[in-house]
C-alpha cells in the first residue's frame, strides 16, 4: 500500500498548516527537540488561555501541579494579564 492520498499542503510544513513558531532545528536530537516543541506549545497555549494556568493545563489534558512543574522544569514563566 502507497501513501494516503492526503492533499499536497497537508504533507509538508511549508503548506502553511504549521505555525511559524513549532518549526523545530533539524540538527536537534530528540530530547532537544522534544524539549523546544513543548516550550514553545506551552507558551502559545498560556497565551492563548491569558496566562491562566488552570484553563491551559486543562486544555492540553494535563494536571494542574504536573503542568506547574513543567513550567518550572522548562523555564516557562506566566505573563502577568
């Protein structure tokens, strides 16, 4: 069996379906990129909840002392709304 039939602009990063701001360094290893992916989700996502921490931690299924932690552990600090 091929390849689904997706369309082109679902294949590639290019398409513009990925936000400017999840593109990862291909020269990364997997921890680093893992570890750049979720900074960066993590602070699109506290933006996008108005750095409310319960509303986001609640919107990527986390909770709400482990998403703390993982604030801490990756340096992630809330913006003051």
């Amino acid at each position: 069996m091929g390849a689904p039939d997706y369309p082109t602009d679902r294949r590639t990063p290019e398409s513009g379906l990925m936000s400017e701001t999840m593109k990862i360094p291909v020269h990364a290893t997997f921890l680093e990129a893992r570890e750049e992916f979720e900074k960066r989700y993590i602070a699109l996502q506290l933006r996008r909840f108005g750095g409310n921490v319960t509303h986001t931690a609640n919107f990527i299924r986390l909770e709400r002392c482990a998403f703390q932690r993982k604030l801490r552990r990756l340096g992630i600090e809330r913006e003051a709304t």
